[in-house]
C-alpha cells in the first residue's frame, strides 16, 4: 500500500527540529554563538502574563515577543485546537517519535482505564505548581524541570537536574512503552491547552467572580480563582476526556462511507479511537490530522466536513505573524514602578538609558529600580530587561536627566599591559565616545584593545559623550588607528583560537591634543592595588601577628598584573595568612602579607607563593587550577 505522509505537518515538525539541533550544534563550534532559548517560549509568555496581571511585573527575561505568542498560542486553541502541541513542540514531536518506534517494536501498550485517569492528574498539579511560584517570584519556576530548557542550557544554574532528569526520560524513555506519555500527563502547557478546550464549563464561573469582585460583593485571590480554574478543567477531563468546543475544527467521521479499517485508530499519536464516534471530541487530539492523511476512503474523515485540510498550517502560519508583528509595536516592561507623589507624576519627564547589561531579568531590575529610589528626584522607572534598557522619570524641578545619568554612570580604569621601559614617556589622548556607557562596553572596548600593541590602559568619566582617556604608545599604534579601533562596529577578535566578531556602535566624537606622562605616573595610577583581610583577621587581634614584605615588580611585567586576586585566592588556602596587599608607589610594586606566626611561617608562605600551579577558588565554588605565573626568592 502507498505511504502516505502528512505534508500539511511534518514540514513544520522538521522545520522545528532543525532549528534546534542548529542551536545545539552550532556552540560547539562558535564561542560567540549564544542562542536565546527562551525567546520563542509561549507557556513562559503564558506564565508571565499572569504574573504581569497580577504583580505588574514579567516573570526573568520575558518580554513582548513571548507574551504575544502565547496569547495567540489561546487564541489559536480557541479557533482550532493544540495545534502548538501537534506541529511546533519540538518535546511533542520526539515524544510522538519515540512512541511510533515503540510501537514498531511492539514494546508499546495502552494504560488501563483507571491508570489513565489517575495520570491525567499530575499535568494539573505541575501546572497549579509552576504557576504558583513563578506568579509568587517572577522567575519562570518550569525552568527547573522542563526538559527543552535542560537540553538548550545543560550548564544553566536555573536547571534543577532531579527534576529535570525525569522529565527527560518522561520524553525519551517513557512514550516507548506508553505513548506520549509526556504530553498526555506531565505537560503543564498541555493542561493549559486542555483548560482552554474546556473553557465554556469554567468561564461563567469566572465571569461572576470578576463581577461580584469589582461590585465588592466579594473578595478573592489570584491563586483562588486560578486553583478553581485548574480544578474544574482537572475533573472534567478525568470525569469526561472530552473538550467542549464552541467553535473551531473537530475531526468529523463519515460513518456511510467508513469500511471499519481502524486505520485511523492505530495512526492517532493520542491513541484515539476515532472509527468510534463521529465526531471526534476527545480531549487529547490536537489536530494533528494523521487520521485523515491515512484513511483510504476519500472524504469519510475531514475538518469540520469540509475539504480544508490546509487550515491549521495557514491558521499557524499567521498566528505566528501576528504574535511577531504586535511585539514589535508594543513593549511591555519588566517591572514599572512609580514612587512619587501625585503632583510629581503629573509634571515628570522621562528619558530612555539604553547600554544597561545589568538589566536582564526580574531580579536586576527591580535591584535597579531599588537604586533609582535613591536619586534625588527620579520618581520611577520602567525596565526593559529584554533591551537591557529603563525609561526613567523623574521630577524637572528637582533634577535633570544629565544629573541622574552621571550618578548611574560607573568611572571605570581598566590595564591593558604595562610598559616594559619605566624610564620613558607614554602618550595620552582624550576622545568622547558616544553609544559607550555601560561596564559591559568597557569589556569590549579592553577585548579589542588587548588584541593591539602599545595600549596600556584607559579610564572614563562621565559625559555626554562619555570622556575616555588612553594611555599608549604612538611607535606602535596611532591615535588615529585608535580611533578607528573604536568605530569599528564588527570588529573581528584575533586572540581567540576561533574568529569571533563583535558589534557595537560606539563612536568617537572627540580627538583632543595628545600630551605625555611618565610611566611611573602611569603604574602608579593604574595599579590594580588590593588590600583584603583573608581568614577572619580581627579574631587574631590577641595573637603574634608578623608581617612579609616581597618584592612585586613581576606583578608589572607584561599583563601578570592579571593574575593578582588568582594569587590571593591561591593563598587564602594557608589559614595562618590573615591578609593580603598589594600595592605600589614610585612604580615599585610591594607585596605585604600578615599572618599568625603560631599558625603558619614566612617560609611556608614563600612556598606557597612559589608553587607552580595556583590553586583559585572561584565565585561558583570550583576550585580552578591555573600555570603560577609570579616567583619569589625565598
């Protein structure tokens, strides 16, 4: 017999799947390639919705584009049915994959009648779950079990790996022996697809409790009219397994034509028995048209009785637009809080700060509205963790909008590498840099840098354009090259082993006098000076404290200046050392220890000091093991 293969769905199924091999594979081999897993996520546009209606606030880094999706992720359940769940879920299609090859095997078997319900429970408890705690929170709480994050982002710290271990055999293992076994019990999104499916029996319902609520007839909480919600759709389908459509497609079975083959039966990825009805209501199909595809008599399985088999991939098609088009009129912020009296609101003025990488979800955000409270006269601000931008407002008669730009400036200095010739001069030249305000664009300005000879250092001031000072050498590179190192808008990394490129739009607007400093000067002011207490130091104020005073001038040479907080660390491991300096005057660097004599020496420090491996603890808690770059007579 011809096989016959749904063309109206599998180029969608495919499609899906390639994209995300292509963002799984491609990391590998790019260092620069970082895909944005989550930017495409409708039950996170869903999650943080809700989150938004009710704390006024996006749940991590969701932004317009999610939200949009999911609400035509409804809306196209409304018309249709889960048509996300039979032609885009790339979890879905594996899941239905592993359960067609279980099948071939004849491994695969359907769950008796009671087992069946009960399952059907727990996909309503997850959901109640994760809704609870992301609207609770605003971070997206599915992170921590749902198995397309845990295999976009294994090295996520989000991932909780029990949880998200059983979902992934939930996908890959469980559907061989029961199929679908994910979509059918497990996936949240499924119960909310299944909710909306059922929404004539819970919507009255809902209705009259928004009416008594803004009547003040009576008073509820979200989590109460989301509990209710869940509950209903919960015992309609364990009770009933059907959905109560009021419009939209439904498979329709022409019984005078039907020969009883039950082709359509073993097709069904849901495991439906639609030789049995007519019209096929039950609350696990998706639309996904296997049925009609392989039913041998023309016209006895359609949508609706009609020929229109290409409506769901039209309907998907622009769904999909519209969700992308609106987001790109519309931005909904991250947090939007507004703090000042009334007669300030009504006279604020605003402006937008772009360049702020410290904004990129919940958490960041609300740190930074935290931080504008503080300013004189900002009575709130908007945050965009999305764009990594804030629109702040703030009161006219109390400041302006260059005085609250200077105070979230942060000045930075920044080495590149320090001269190896103390006794001469180094150049200097001042340019104002416009796009060039966040420490993340310092990073990428000292990445390209490092990549040049004859850069020594830079440090900025605030300004509009922001005033940036750099030390060099004219022998080797020109204040002109300079300047077009800046203004390269793709620059191309050429110390990675890989080439990698990076965009930026800074610009360099001014090119003042070039003057002259001496090296010594330069070291001294760009010295990466460091004076940390180690092991607890004021519990030692009774004991023998001693201090070891070594010659640093190797921590100078080259760019070992680097490799100073690596050596403090490195010997934090010696519990008698109670603090650590390093600093410099007159261009000689001066490494000073303390310790307690009862508990260690000035020659095992030296020992430490000199082992050929520095052994780092880092912010995470692994311990690094990095080449001792530093040597000190004993």
């Amino acid at each position: 017999m011809h096989r016959k293969t749904n063309l109206y769905r599998l180029p969608f199924q495919i499609i899906i799947l390639a994209i995300v091999l292509y963002a799984l594979v491609v990391p590998l081999f790019s260092n620069t390639f970082n895909p944005d897993i989550e930017a495409f996520c409708p039950f996170g546009g869903l999650q943080a919705t809700m989150g938004y209606l009710v704390s006024n606030s996006l749940a991590c880094s969701m932004t317009t584009r999610q939200i949009s999706l999911g609400i035509m992720l409804i809306i196209g359940i409304i018309l249709a049915g889960k048509l996300f769940c039979s032609h885009l879920c790339p979890i879905g299609t594996l899941s239905e994959w592993m359960s067609r090859f279980g099948k071939i095997k004849k491994i695969n078997w359907i769950p008796p009648f009671w087992l069946d319900k009960a399952l059907r429970i727990i996909k309503y408890a997850l959901l109640f779950t994760t809704l609870y705690f992301t609207i609770s929170s605003s971070e997206l709480f599915c992170k921590k079990f749902d198995p397309y994050f845990a295999m976009m982002n294994s090295h996520s710290n989000d991932i909780l790996w029990i949880t998200a271990s059983i979902s992934l055999l939930f996908v890959f293992i469980l559907p061989l022996f029961i199929t679908n076994f994910w979509c059918k019990y497990i996936c949240p999104l499924g119960a909310i697809s299944n909710i909306f499916k059922l929404f004539p029996i819970w919507l009255p319902a809902i209705i009259l409790i928004t009416v008594l609520n803004y009547f003040a007839a009576f008073s509820t909480s979200w989590i109460a009219v989301v509990g209710i919600i869940i509950f209903a759709a919960m015992v309609v389908e364990v009770w009933k397994t059907r959905s109560y459509t009021v419009i939209g497609l439904q498979v329709v079975r022409n019984n005078s034509t039907c020969i009883d083959c039950k082709i359509c039966d073993r097709k069904c990825p849901m495991n439906i028995n639609v030789s049995a009805t007519s019209t096929v209501s039950h609350i696990d199909c998706h639309l996904c048209g296997e049925c009609i595809t392989h039913c041998p008599k023309k016209e006895t399985l359609s949508f609706n009785k009609k020929n229109i088999r290409w409506v769901p991939s039209l309907l998907i098609i622009m769904l999909i637009s519209m969700g992308f088009i609106i987001s790109s009129y519309n931005e909904i912020p991250t947090i939007n809080q507004q703090w000042g009296k009334p007669e300030q609101m009504q006279r604020a003025e605003s402006f937008m700060q772009e360049n702020l990488s410290a904004i990129n979800c919940f958490g960041s955000a609300s740190s930074f509205a935290t931080r504008m409270q503080e300013v004189k006269g900002v009575v709130g601000v908007s945050c965009f963790a999305g764009k990594h931008t804030a629109r702040i407002f703030f009161d006219p008669k109390l400041t302006t909008a260059h005085q609250i730009k200077g105070q979230i400036f942060e000045p930075t200095s920044r080495v590149i590498s320090f001269p190896n010739a103390l006794n001469k001069n180094v150049d200097v030249i001042t340019l104002g840099i416009d796009h060039f305000f966040d420490p993340s664009d310092v990073d990428h300005l000292a990445g390209r840098f490092a990549d040049n000879n004859g850069i020594y250092a830079f440090s900025t001031t605030f300004g509009e354009p922001v005033m940036t000072t750099i030390y060099f050498n004219h022998n080797l590179i020109q204040s002109d090259q300079l300047v077009s190192l800046i203004n390269n808008q793709e620059y191309k990394f050429k110390h990675n082993l890989t080439e990698s490129a990076q965009h930026t739009n800074f610009k360099a607007t001014t090119n003042n006098n070039k003057q002259e400093t001496s090296t010594v000067q330069l070291i001294d002011s760009q010295y990466p000076m460091l004076d940390i207490a180690l092991s607890n130091k004021d519990a030692y104020k009774g004991e023998i404290v001693k201090t070891l005073s070594l010659d640093f001038h190797q921590s100078i040479i080259g760019d070992n200046f680097k490799w100073i907080s690596y050596l403090m660390s490195h010997i934090s491991g010696d519990k008698g050392v109670i603090n650590f300096k390093a600093s410099c005057k007159d261009s000689k660097p001066i490494l000073t220890i303390e310790y307690v004599a009862t508990k260690t020496t000035a020659d095992k420090i030296i020992k430490t000091l000199n082992q050929p491996n520095l052994s780092v603890y880092m912010d995470n808690g692994e311990n690094m093991t990095y080449k001792n770059p530093f040597y000190f007579k004993p």
